[in-house]
DNA sequence: ATCAAATCAGATATTTTTATCTGATTAAAG
DNA sequence: CTTTAATCAGATAAAAATATCTGATTTGAT
C-alpha cells in the first residue's frame, strides 16, 4: 500500500520544504539532506536532479555545490513538487480503481470521495512553501 | 503514483461491491468478476481467495462454483477490505512521510491533512455496501 | 464413469518502484 | 597543479507490486 504519494514524491516534498526553511541564499548539498531527512544519498541525489530539470531548484557543480530552491519561497507550491514527481493523475482518477468517471456514472464513492479529493488538492495547493517553514523546521528538530 | 489504494486493494472493493449488488444468494464465478469488472482473471481469482482467508467472502469449489459474501452486505463496509488488503497503517502515517509522527511534532500539513485522513476513514467506515448497491449497478453498466 | 467448470495452492514471470553503483565532470581551496 | 568535495548521467541491482502459469482438486451434469 502506500499513503497517496510515491517514496520519491514524498522526499522531494521534504526535500523542497527543507531547502525553503534553510535557505538564506546559501547551497546545501545532497548529502546534507540525506543526512538530517533519512533519505538514502544517491536516492535523494537523484530525486533533487530531477526536481531540477523541472524547474523548481537550481544546482551548482564543484566544491561547495549544491542545491537551492530556482525561486522564492512564496513563489513554490507543494503542488508543483507533486506535478514535477507524480503527476497531477490521481485527482481525475477513482479511488475505487474504475476506468471510467464521469458526472453521470459516479462510482459508488462519489459524493464523499469527490469533495475529499478536491480538499487533498486546496491543500497541496493553497499555501506556498514559506508558510509551512516554522512547522518543517519544528518537525525536522524531531527527526 | 498511486491513488491512496494498491490495486489489490481496489479490485477488492470492486469485487466485493459486484458480489453485493448481484448477491441473491447466487454464487459468482471469479471469471463472471473478471469480464464485468475487466480485471486479469488470475489475478483477481487470487484476491478473492485472499478475501476468502479473511473471512469476508466464502466459496465453493466444483462446476457451479464461485463466490458469495460471508454475511449480510448490510454488515460489512469498504473499510473491511482495506484492512484485510492493505492495512490500516496509512491512516496512522504521514502524507509527506515523515517518520514521527505525535502531535508535538506534527508536520507542516498536519493541520489540513488531518481532519482530510480522517475524514477519508469515515468515509470508509459510516457506509455499509449495501448503501452503496444501487450507484454500484449503475457504475458497472458503463463498463 | 466421464466430462466440464469451477476453486485452490504454489510457483513463476513481468513490471514498477526503490535504491545503489561507477565513473565523469566541475569548481573551490591549498 | 593537485587535491578534494560536490553534481551529473547512465547503468545496474534489489525489492515490491502486479500478473500469469501449472497442475491438483472439487463438484455438478451428462
Ligand atoms: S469518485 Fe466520483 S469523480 Fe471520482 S472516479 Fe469515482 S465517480 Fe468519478
Ligand atoms: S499530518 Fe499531522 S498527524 Fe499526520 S503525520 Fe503529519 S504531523 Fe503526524
């Protein structure tokens, strides 16, 4: 089973709010982040990579390398991090599984299923990462 | 990505709700499931053996065989399969999967995510199946 | 008795996800 | 210029999820 999001998604969303919360221009390097988030390095490393080839973090080769968010905090969303990884499918598609949804053929969730969907989605989308910064660095002081 | 659910999970609730909504005490063969549901017959005849094992469905073997549900549809809910399927864990864990989880530390979505988590839950758990018998035909005739 | 149609258990295969390895390149610092 | 610490790209490995196969057993109908 796994809870909404890949392993890979789910890193990246820490990663970013952990990119937010240190940054003050300064680069922070793969294995930092592997470090104080638990994430295995070259998973991470890989991960961080293509969050940059979609746009959201810069990268710097070379000692004293590493990563920083492309733009500001109050300009990234959890939702583009999910876009980037995921893809935007699952709020289109049933979370009973059936092929085919439409207005007229609900699936027998529909109506509890629909609303919730659309909140998940508010959620992911509504506040931009620097809002979550106290609470991430909160939660990452417990890690 | 995945949609909250495995596909284990999913085609379990699928199955169980078509064993609901065609049930007149007639047995139903995993072959009948697999055409109307379009799941690969092998695999679903293994997910109803699994749900067979956890006491939800029983069957019976021979020509003329299949599956019926083991009590009354109007005593078992969607949640029934997800624990037999994919567990309850989810529920317990963190939609940016973050190891800790207290309300201590709570991480950055804790407050949105949730209320949603639970909400989610009691989606699964207030309704019985066969509340749902009726959207549940009307879903399976657009297959 | 034989056949046909079904479940059943266990093995196997395929695909996707998760994770690691290898070596190349880059750039700062000594 | 050499060392060191970092990203980078591509290959590979390991694990989990998804799907199929194989042959045995059961049971109703012919
Ligand atoms: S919950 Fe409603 S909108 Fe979503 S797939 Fe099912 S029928 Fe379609
Ligand atoms: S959302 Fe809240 S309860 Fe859930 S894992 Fe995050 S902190 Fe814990």
């Amino acid at each position: 089973m796994t809870v909404i999001f890949s392993k890979k998604c789910e890193y990246g969303m820490q990663a970013i709010l952990y990119l937010a919360a240190r940054e003050k221009g300064t680069l922070v390097s793969a294995d930092e982040i592997s470090k104080v988030l638990k994430i295995p390095r070259e998973f991470v490393s890989k991960i961080l990579q293509s969050l940059r080839d979609s746009g959201l973090i810069s990268s710097s080769k070379g000692k004293s390398g590493g990563f920083s968010l492309a733009k500001p905090a109050s300009r990234i969303k959890l939702i583009d991090v999910v876009a980037a990884i995921d893809g935007l499918e699952m709020f289109d598609s049933c979370v009973l599984g059936f092929q085919e949804c439409s207005p007229t053929h609900p699936c027998p969730v529909h109506n509890t299923w629909g609303p919730l969907r659309t909140q998940t989605y508010d959620m992911l989308t509504s506040e931009t990462i620097d809002k979550l910064k106290e609470k991430t660095l909160h939660k990452i002081s417990s890690l």
